[in-house]
C-alpha cells in the first residue's frame, strides 16, 4: 500500500514527487513511468530555456510559477552544479507594426514583477550585433539549462528521500478499492490512497480512467528545430525571440543558444499525427482519430487557419523556414541550417475551441489530475510541484503519513 502514487516520469512528476517526500518524510511514495528513462517525452525534447515568465497573464498560474521557477531553478541548478547560465535575451520587433505589440509585452513583463529593459535596435547590436530590427526588450532573467540532468538529480534525491521509482512500467487502468486506488500496470497491480496524474501528453486519458473529466482534450503539437553548423553559432550570443502573436499560442520561430554551445532555431508548430510523433511520418490511427472528431479542433483550426497553413509550408520547405529566421538574422542562409530534434507539445484544447493558456490542474476527492502543463512547465517545476502538494493536506485521510 502506498500513501502516493505518481503517474508519470517527466519534470513535473518528478518534482512533484520530490516535494511530497519533503512535506511527508515517512510517507510511501512511488512514481510510475511508462518509458525506459526519466523524461523521456516533453521534458526531454524542449529546448532547454529557463523562462522568465514575461509572456504570461498577469496572476496566471503560469505568471506566477514561471517568474518563482526561474529563479528556484537558477538555485538548485547551482546547487547540484547541473550545467546552466542565465544569459539573458533580446525580444525584438523587426518592423514597425510590431511596436504596439513589443511596447504591450514590456508592460505584462512589468506587471509580473520581471527585470526589463526597452532597448533599441542599436542597444540590441551591442549584445546581438547580427540581428536586424526596429527596437527590443532585454529580458535579463532568461537563461539555458540541462533539464534532463535536472530530472535525473530529482530522481536521485527522491530515493534518497525513500521514494520508490519504476522504470517500464505503463498504467492500464484506474479502479477503486474501498477509499484506495488500484493502478493495474504491464508490471504488476498497485494500491494507493492518493493518485496524482502528471502523464503529460496521455494525462486527458489517465484522468478519464481515473472517472475525472478534465474539460479538456490533449492536441498534440510537433515543434521542428534546424541546428545552426558550427561554423556560423557566431551569429548568435543568447536567445533572440520575435514578438509573439497574443492571439496565437507559439512564440514563433527564435534562435536559442543551448547549453553545449550549439544553437537551436524553431520551433514552427504543427499537428502532430500521433502523441508521440516525432517524425512527419509518424501516424496513430487512435490518436489521430481523437483529434479529427473533436470539434474544438475544427473550431481552432478556423480560427487560425492563416497561421496554421505557415507552420505546415515551414514544415516541409526549409525555405520558408529560412526565411522566417532571416527576418532576425538576414545573414543565416539555408546551407548553415541542418535539421535536429523535434519536441511534441501536449496542448490542452477546450470543446469551444479555446487553447488552455494556463496549467490547467483538476482535483479529485483523492487525487490531482495535471491536465495542462506544456512549456514552461520546466522552469516552473518545483513550483508546480510545491502547488501540488499544498493542495494535498486538505485531506485529511493523508495528513497522518506527515506526522507518523
């Protein structure tokens, strides 16, 4: 019988896993992960930033978490010396249209409590001298991490804490044993008195065996990235972003200088045909069934059916790509770019059409459904993890395993 059980090896459900065996020392805690390795989906594939949080509704989870998780991450990063650097970076309009937006974006950066700084295109020369716009923001607070080397120390402290990890080991379904949960896995059957769901890009399905509804669908968005070749990383210092689009969920293709010195452009955002599809072949007949029949879909895709036709030309001429990119560094041509990895966004969609733009966390009688945690899920992990466990002493079954 455990008193915890987590469903998911990502950031998030380690983390959250991590401080429940802070907040109960004498609890039995097991995490639970389908994969072979600890973050081997979302938390694996992203690009590595550490976010400021200046995009974020001002009071919004992701607001609040973001901005908190930056700073939380810089300090356990340098704890457990786990490579990282807070370097900064320049968001920039390239034309004059963009400014109301950028002026817009330097204000929610302020309402959130961030360092910025409105540059102009001279000031954004001396810390990105290749790039070419009409004025930016300098985002101090931003900064580049190693989060699977984040998650693998969080796995580490949480055996150290008695915590109990299983690898290979995918729920099949949820039932009720009395005040319990049974979890029936490939790898045998487990008892627990609390559940909580972080399975990311499955969590609407485990949330669903669970008998909660989450309100919501998972549409899985894939992210293409080209890496710059060595010889031309000289074109970018830090990460350069373009002013986003408020109405629509991406931030638009940027430049962002890894952790081993390369550097990453991307993503574009299109449909993935599988949850798990990483490649544009990759295809799932269930999957891609769920989204097909779902009518928030249909009413998202005629919503932004301009830019949704840009991500898919992006996606299949590097061209088009190129030239998304060139509109900040003119100088980058199609030969410096190669392809690299791709990441699976697991975006939560309402019926209505409406993206979730915050995380979106259900709570049941005995347990927490995490049903909407993309980026910046990372930066913001032992946030999301603390924000969890504080919810979990209000029941009152649970609050012996802090005192025994």
């Amino acid at each position: 019988m455990y008193d915890f059980a987590i469903i998911g090896g990502g950031i998030v459900g380690l983390s959250t896993a991590m401080a429940l065996g802070k907040r109960y020392p004498n609890a039995k805690i097991l995490v639970l992960e389908k994969e072979s390795k600890w973050a081997f989906h979302q938390t694996g594939n992203n690009s590595g930033v550490i976010h400021s949080g200046i995009y974020y509704k001002p009071g919004s989870f992701k607001a609040k978490f973001c901005r908190d998780g930056s700073r939380s991450m810089v300090e356990f990063c340098q704890e457990h010396d786990i490579a990282h650097e807070v370097c900064g970076k320049v968001i920039v309009a390239t034309d004059e249209q963009e400014l109301p937006r950028l002026e817009n974006l330097y204000k929610r950066g302020l309402e959130n409590g961030l360092e910025v700084k409105r540059i102009s295109a001279e000031e954004v020369k001396e810390i990105e001298p290749h790039v070419t716009c009409v004025a930016g923001i300098r985002v101090y607070s931003t900064g580049i991490a190693n989060y699977k080397q984040v998650c693998l120390k969080y796995a580490e402290l949480i055996a150290k804490l008695g915590g109990e990890l299983r690898l290979n080991t995918k729920v099949e379904k949820i039932s009720r044993s009395g005040k319990n949960q049974v979890l029936e896995t490939n790898n045998g059957t487990f008892e627990t008195r609390f559940v909580i769901n972080c399975a990311g890009l499955h969590s609407d399905r485990l949330a669903k065996l669970a008998q909660v509804n989450p309100q919501a669908k998972i549409v899985p968005f894939r992210g293409e990235y080209y890496e710059l070749t060595p010889e031309k990383r000289y074109l970018v210092k830090t990460l350069i972003y373009p002013v986003p689009n408020p109405d629509f969920p991406f931030l638009g293709v940027h430049f962002t200088k890894m952790i081993d010195g390369s550097v990453h452009a991307g993503p574009n955002a299109v449909l993935s045909l599988k949850r798990e599809g990483y490649k544009k072949t990759d295809f799932d007949l269930r999957d891609f069934a769920e989204v097909m029949t779902y009518p928030g879909f249909w009413k998202l895709a005629a919503k932004h059916a301009d830019e949704g036709i840009q991500e898919i030309i992006r996606s299949f001429s590097k061209a088009a790509f190129t030239r998304s990119l060139q509109k900040l560094i003119p100088e980058v041509r199609s030969e410096d770019l190669v392809p690299c990895h791709a990441g699976v966004r697991a975006q939560a969609l309402m019926n209505d059409g409406k993206l979730v733009d915050d995380f979106l966390i259900v709570q049941d009688q005995n347990s927490v459904h995490v049903c909407n945690a993309p980026s910046p899920a990372a930066t913001s992990s032992l946030e999301i993890g603390k924000a969890i466990v504080a919810q979990i002493p209000e029941q009152s079954h649970l609050l012996t395993a802090a005192v025994n």
